[in-house]
C-alpha cells in the first residue's frame, strides 16, 4: 500500500530532534514509509552522539525500535545510511575507518595502554584515552608477531604494567584475551565485553559461527549466542572505560600529566621560533665556509650562552 504524502509528513513531524530542512529533503528523497521512518531513527540517534560506529548505530537501532538483530537488517541499515550520508554530508563526519595501529597523545605518562580487538572502537574511544594521555592499540583482530614485539619493547621502554582490553564475547574475542596475556609480560585486564555487562544491560545477541574452529569450546560454556561490544550503549560503553582509567591513575600523575601538556603549548610556539633563528644562524655560517660539525658547535656554545646569561640576570 502506497504511503501518502500526509501520512509521511504526520511521520516526519514526530521526530522534533531534527531539523525543518532535514525533515523536508527526507520527504521529497525518500520513498516508502519503512525506509523513510527507518532514516529518521538513524538521524535522531545520531544528533545524539558526537562519534559512532556504523555496528553501535546498528544495535541502537535493534536495542530502541526492535529491530531484528539479523545480517539482513544489518544490510539494510548499511543501505540507507549510505544514502543519508549523501543526502547529508556532515553525517559522515560521525563515521571513521580509522586504519593506524597505534595512538598515543603528546606526553603518554601513566604506565598503562588501551588495547582494542577492532579499529572502529579506537575512533569512538580515543577521545577519552587521550583525555587520560593514554596510548591506544588497535589489534584489528588477532595481534601479529610484529606487533607483540613492538608491544613488548615499548612497555619496557616506558614501563607499562596494566593493558586494558576490550574485545567480544565471542570465540574469537575471549582467544584474543588468552593469547595477549600468554604474550605480555604485563598484567591484561578484559573490562569489556563481560557476560556480566550482558546480563546487565540485557544486550542482543548473534549467533555463533559453527564453522569457527573456536566454537566447540566457547559453546559447551556459553551456549551458542556471542556478543559485539557495539552492543553496549555508546555512553555506557564510555563510562566503562573512563571508569578503569581512573582507577588505574592517581590523581597527583593525570595533574603532573596535564601540567606537562600545558607547559608544551607554551614552549610549542617558541621552539618554532628558535629553530628559525638557529637555522638562519647556521645558513649564514654555511654559506661563509664553515663546515657543518663547525657550525653545530658554534651554534651549541651560543644556546648555551644565552642560557647563561638569561640564569645569571634572574632576581637573587
């Protein structure tokens, strides 16, 4: 049954979150009313959010309007939002397919790192990480040799104790937690995804994969339902997070942190400048035939002159 366009304007104007012009280019863009009341859900949930994923904007969809929890709907959902993305660039912004490895702020202090099994999740948490000036590692899946190395060396390097994972409930997801505490000689701790949260917060399951070669064991102890971080709501999956960072940092560090930090956007800016001058320095001594090693010392004993003088001339 064809849908009139009364009936699509008295659907529209149920969702006040949106905007007059949103409202009428869905209008005239958007044929039939499944499809058009399924694209104003995603627009209202996503005035709501600063960041996302496209799977946590799925399961807000199956959790609020259940929806069915299925690949179909998933497809479906992944459709229409490429088309709301075109309709309304500025949705995209929302969305990211970050492909780095590893994240790490200005000064990352605290001798704990951010350990996620999926790239979409770095996007979505990296804000708080840095909040705290804690790095960030996406092992998109099953860490490689390369990177436990790399892991290993720089928690040597800068003393990481404590890696907090989050990862699924799921096969897959739960290995990932065994190999990466087999693998580090720090402590792991999974703080999510738990069969606690899932109870908790009553999050929507999928169905295991069989044909995983993990399956056998994770289904004589759970059964065969799994569960996607994405699962959790956004804004609990962040309270989770920053709820472990502080746990895992005093006080007194996150200020000595944040002190650091604003000591760098001071100096930034002068650093800039000196460089400038000490290569113009340098060009002109160059260019008057003193060779490099020359130039370097002289350039070293004037830094250190000025420094010098700028001690001695401070009040008593």
């Amino acid at each position: 049954m064809r849908t009139s366009i009364a009936e699509k304007e008295e659907l529209v104007a149920s969702f006040p979150r949106l905007s007059r012009e949103m409202k009428g280019i869905l209008l005239t863009r958007t044929k039939g009313r499944g499809v058009l009341l399924l694209r104003l859900r995603m627009l209202s949930l996503l005035t709501s959010y600063e960041k996302l994923t496209v799977r946590m904007l799925f399961y807000r969809c199956v959790s609020m309007y259940n929806y069915p929890n299925s690949k179909n709907f998933y497809k479906r959902l992944q459709y229409s939002l490429k088309a709301v993305r075109k309709l309304f660039p500025e949705v995209g912004l929302k969305f990211e397919d970050p492909t780095r490895q590893v994240s790490a702020p200005p000064i990352p202090r605290p001798k704990i790192e951010l350990w996620l099994e999926k790239a979409s999740l770095e996007f979505y948490l990296g804000k708080v990480a840095e909040r705290y000036h804690v790095p960030t590692l996406s092992s998109r899946g099953f860490g490689s040799v390369t990177m436990f190395i790399k892991a290993i060396e720089r928690a040597r390097r800068r003393g990481v104790v404590r890696i907090l994972l989050i990862s699924d409930h799921d096969p897959s997801g739960l290995l990932i937690a065994e190999v990466t505490k087999r693998e580090m000689p720090v402590r792991v701790k999974r703080i999510a995804l738990t069969m606690e949260q899932i109870k908790r917060y009553g999050l929507p399951s999928i169905r295991v994969k069989r044909s995983d070669s993990r399956a056998k064991k994770y289904i004589e102890k759970f059964g065969d339902r799994a569960w996607e971080v994405e699962a959790l709501p956004p804004r609990t999956l962040l309270h989770i997070v920053e709820e472990e960072l502080k746990r895992n940092i005093t006080p007194g560090l996150l200020k000595e942190v944040r002190l650091s930090e604003e000591a760098l956007r001071v100096t930034s800016r002068l650093e800039g400048e000196v460089g400038e001058w000490l290569r113009e320095k340098a060009a002109a001594m160059l260019k008057g035939g003193v060779g490099r090693e020359e130039a370097r010392r002289r350039l070293k004993a004037m830094l250190k002159g000025l420094i010098e003088e700028s001690e001695a001339s401070r009040p008593g």
